[in-house]
C-alpha cells in the first residue's frame, strides 16, 4: 500500500480524533491542516509535527502533494470544501451528516462524478464489528424478511448541551441509525412522522423521536434523548434491535463492555468507535479512515459506504424534521 498524504480541514473535537487517528497509521502521512482558528492550527501542527498549516482550505487544496482531505467542519459547512476539493483532484472523507440539503448532497455527487475521485461520508457505524455481524445475519436468513427496527441512541445533556446550539438530536444522531436501518434492510424510506421536545429551550430541541415507514412494508423507529441525567453511566446509550419473520437481533453497544467505579461514580469507557489505545486514537474511527485510504492507494472506489446511501440517509432526517416541525408525516420522493 502506498503512503496516502492526508490533510484536514476543521480542527474541532472531531478533526482532533481524526487528526489523531490519522497520525498513528504508517500507512498514512497527516500532510496539512486547515483551520480558521491560527492559535489551535499552531497548537495542532507543533502536537503533530505538521508544517504546512492553512487558514484558507483554497490554499491547502492547491499543494500538488495533498491526495486526500478530511473534512470534519460543521454539517452546514461540508459541502463546500468537499466540492473544491474533489475539483482541485483531492479524494475527500467527509464526515456525517453528508451535508445539509438534499440539493447540497446531489452537489457533492455530481462533483464527485465529474472529478474521477473518491468520497466517501464517516458512517462509522458500519465499521462497528456489532452491526457488520448483524449484517451478515441478515444476508445469511436469519431472521427472513425484515419487519420491525428499533434503534436507541441517547446521550448526556453534559454533553449535548455544546453540540445543541449546532445540531439537533434527529440529524446529529439519528442518522447513524437511520443510515444503519436502510443499509440492514436494503430498503428504502417511503415516509417519515417525528415529534420533537425543547426542554432547556437551545437552539434544537433535546429530544427527537422519528418513525419511518420502508417500502418492504417495515418499520422502524429511533429514539434520540440528547438530555441523559448527571450520574449516567454512558457517554452514548446505544442499542438496536432488527425484527423479521424468522428470527430477531438484538444489539446492546452500551453493554457495556467495561465498567469503571470512581470518586465521580459509575462511567463506561468507549471501547468501540474512538478509544484511546496505548496512547493512540483507534477503533472504528481507525478502520474506516483505514479502508478509504487503502481504496485511495489500491484505486478502488469506497463500496462500503457510498455517498448514494450517504444522501439518502439525510433526506430521511430532514423529512423527519419536517415532520417535528409540520406535524404530519412527510413523503420522501421516490
């Protein structure tokens, strides 16, 4: 495999762990960084030893040495910087939400389509061992035709009240379930009815309840409580549960797995998409910048996760938030 030579645009939380896992694989160089902030972008590239530091992505996008870019600024903010560099010959991991409108996402494809590069969104959650074995059960019969989906995806108020003035529970959240629904069933979204509750009176609401109807007839809800009380236990309560004619599955991520008791009481490291091993950020976040590089070196266009299931994952939570809002449930076009 060839050295792949990454840059990141938006230093955020999540630009720091992309950042962190990016540099702890040989595979990959961190090439440069991009941010609007010059005091984190000279923190970052002295922590990273990263010498080409941009505050205009333009600029970082003109490097002739650059192959690939991370883009991990706002949801509102993504499609932009995708598109200039899909056009500038740059391959982009762009993470989710893909964009904000559906206008945006078809965008973002076109652009792709046009350049002769890759994209690919960070659904990380099919890079979760859990859901990749519950996908092959499926594949395999083991629950025949696919009726019912539960899916539960709840975190602290501790910690949604930084990302509520930004993003809403439904759209935030419920999109990794919602993409997880439509890639567990390989159906297809046919309506979608939501309530929402604003509890602490942010910008979004605290709390998003969504039900899909799919076209095989199956139904799904999700569940996203962006208010768990001080003193939970989990940074993210997440569970699902796939229903068919023949059989069921159950998925219990926050088992959890560790438990940790305290003098600030009971915690559950994540052990799953983003810890710390050894000093190094791993796991699912790893494996899936992991994959799209290797499909950059090998020339293989991304199949595990396309930006054609991408966009239909957010046309589905914005119809759900349409819903919250309207009242009425909302058709999705065909």
């Amino acid at each position: 495999m060839n050295r792949v030579r990454f840059g990141v645009i938006g230093l955020g939380r999540f630009g720091e762990m992309h950042c962190e896992a990016l540099a702890a694989m040989p595979e990959i160089e961190l090439h440069s960084l991009c941010t609007r902030n010059p005091d984190r972008l000279a923190a970052f590239g002295s922590r990273f030893g990263v010498t080409r530091l941009h505050r205009d992505y333009g600029e970082m996008l003109a490097d002739p040495g650059l192959d690939a870019v991370v883009v991990a600024t706002m949801w509102r903010d993504h499609a932009a910087p995708t598109i200039a560099a899909l056009r500038a010959g740059k391959h982009v991991f762009v993470e989710k939400p893909m964009a904000s409108s559906a206008a945006e996402c078809d965008a973002m494809i076109r652009a792709r389509d046009e350049s002769g590069r890759f994209c690919m969104t960070g659904h990380i959650c099919r890079f979760n061992p859990r859901y990749r074995a519950a996908k092959r059960e499926i594949e395999a019969g083991a629950v025949g035709r696919i009726v019912s989906m539960y899916a539960r995806r709840n975190i602290p108020a501790s910690v949604s009240e930084t990302v509520l003035p930004k993003i809403g529970p439904i759209a935030g959240d419920g999109v990794h379930d919602t993409d997880l629904m439509l890639w567990l069933s390989g159906a297809r979204i046919v309506d979608a009815y939501a309530k929402t509750h604003s509890v602490r009176g942010l910008a979004n609401p605290d709390i998003g309840w969504t039900m899909y109807r799919f076209d095989n007839g199956a139904i799904g809800v999700c569940e996203n409580v962006w208010m768990l009380p001080p003193g939970t236990p989990y940074r993210i309560d997440e569970r699902m549960e796939i229903i068919g004619t023949a059989g069921c599955i159950t998925i219990q991520e926050s088992g959890p797995a560790i438990s940790v008791s305290d003098a600030s009481g009971w915690r559950a490291p994540d052990t799953t998409y983003w810890p710390l091993v050894d000093g190094e950020r791993a796991g699912a976040l790893r494996d899936e910048l992991r994959y799209f590089a290797s499909c950059v070196s090998d020339g293989r266009p991304p199949a595990l996760v396309t930006l054609e299931d991408a966009a239909a994952a957010v046309r589905a939570v914005l119809a759900a938030e349409e819903s919250a809002r309207t009242g009425s449930a909302v058709t999705l076009p065909v």
